[in-house]
C-alpha cells in the first residue's frame, strides 16, 4: 500500500483554509473554511457545515453540537485525545435558517463548490471508517434516505476503498429526532457500531502505514 502524505495533506489544509469559492459566487459574506485532522487517521468525521461559533475557534464541532458528539464518541470508545479527523460537506458557516431554528442547511451549488476539497481529503487520509453527521452528509455519501431508516445500520463503501459507513443524527440542540426513544435506541446501536469498529482497527506508524495487530 503507497504510505499516506502528511506533507501533502497539510498543503491540502493551507489551499483549503484560504478557499474563498463561495464568497467570489455570492452565496456566503465571509469564507472561514475549518477543517481538523492528521494523516493517520483512521476515522474521518464528516458533518454538514460549520457553525457559528468556529467562525472564532476555526476548529471543527467545538460548539455545543461538538461537544454533544464527543460525548457519544466517548460512549464509543473514543478519548478525547483520540479525536478523529474532522471535517465536513460544506467548509463554512453558512448562516442561521430563515426561521431562526438551527444553521441553514447548504444550497447544492454550495455543496458542488464544496466537493472537491471533501474528494481531496478522502483521497489523501483514505480513512477505514466514516461517521456520517446528519442528513446532509448521509446523502451525500450514504445516499438518500430518512434517519429512522440508516442510523443503527452501517455499510462498507467500495467507492471509499471499503471504508465502513456509519450514520448519526446531527448532534444540536435544534434537532428534535432523539426526542423518540425509538430513535435514541437507533443512536445507541451506531455507537455499538462504532464501537466495535474501533476496537478492531489496526494501529499505523506515523506515515500511516498499517500494521496489522500480531
């Protein structure tokens, strides 16, 4: 297997960092892309856009939807010193909804412009599991489909080199789906997913070579 580029991945973040796509075709007023994450990892977060809050801290999931989601990943198995990579469908805030609930969920041009970085980043950290926050990410790289219908479920993506999908409800405050014990019963069954997935996940060098576990 061709080792992963760290180099070649922090000049994807610096290019991406400075992207200012969607200011130039009218859609945002500022560009903040945010993204998080190393070249050995091997879980990538991907969520649907930033929110208001790393218009400051300029790091992925740090508002209260961010911390929701360590605490599931902490029910996972996963430390806060084992923060995956994180990044998203969209790079920037894209502004409050229009009825004042929650962040707008990004216009398919936004996405369009956006997809090369999110192709670039998956090509480079190739990771073997893929957490899908919320519908917009869910569609973009499950497919279509309610939230009732994929969480609690996960698949592998030969498209993604086999990395193994799995969906989760967007952790914010707004959201009202996990008022369904049905539905917190769904999220409880992806963090048993996640959970062994991650406990079976072989340890890598600092290149991001794969060892398998003797």
């Amino acid at each position: 297997m061709v080792p992963r580029d760290g180099k070649e991945l922090a000049r994807l973040h610096l290019r991406l960092r400075a992207c200012t796509r969607c200011v130039a075709a009218g859609y945002l007023d500022t560009a903040a892309p945010v993204v998080a994450g190393d070249i050995t990892d091997r879980v990538m977060i991907v969520g649907q856009a930033p929110g208001v809050v790393e218009l400051t801290t300029r790091t992925p999931f740090s508002g209260r939807a961010g911390a929701e989601l360590r605490r599931w990943l902490a029910r996972a198995g996963i430390a806060e010193d084992q923060l995956p990579y994180r990044t998203s469908i969209t790079k920037c805030f894209p502004g409050k909804a229009a009825t004042g609930a929650g962040d707008r969920r990004p216009s398919a041009p936004e996405v369009a412009l956006c997809a090369p970085w999110l192709e670039a980043e998956l090509g480079l950290v190739r990771p073997r599991i893929i957490l899908l926050v919320g519908t917009l990410a869910i569609d973009r790289l499950w497919g279509p489909g309610a939230l009732a219908d994929v969480v609690g479920l996960s698949k592998r993506s030969p498209a993604l080199g086999g990395a193994l999908l799995i969906p989760l409800p967007h952790p914010s405050g707004a959201s009202r789906w996990l008022n369904d014990p049905r539905h917190k019963d769904r999220l409880e069954r992806a963090l048993r997913l996640l959970r062994r997935a991650w406990r079976a996940l072989p340890p890598v060098d600092c290149a991001g070579r794969v060892h398998p576990r003797r």
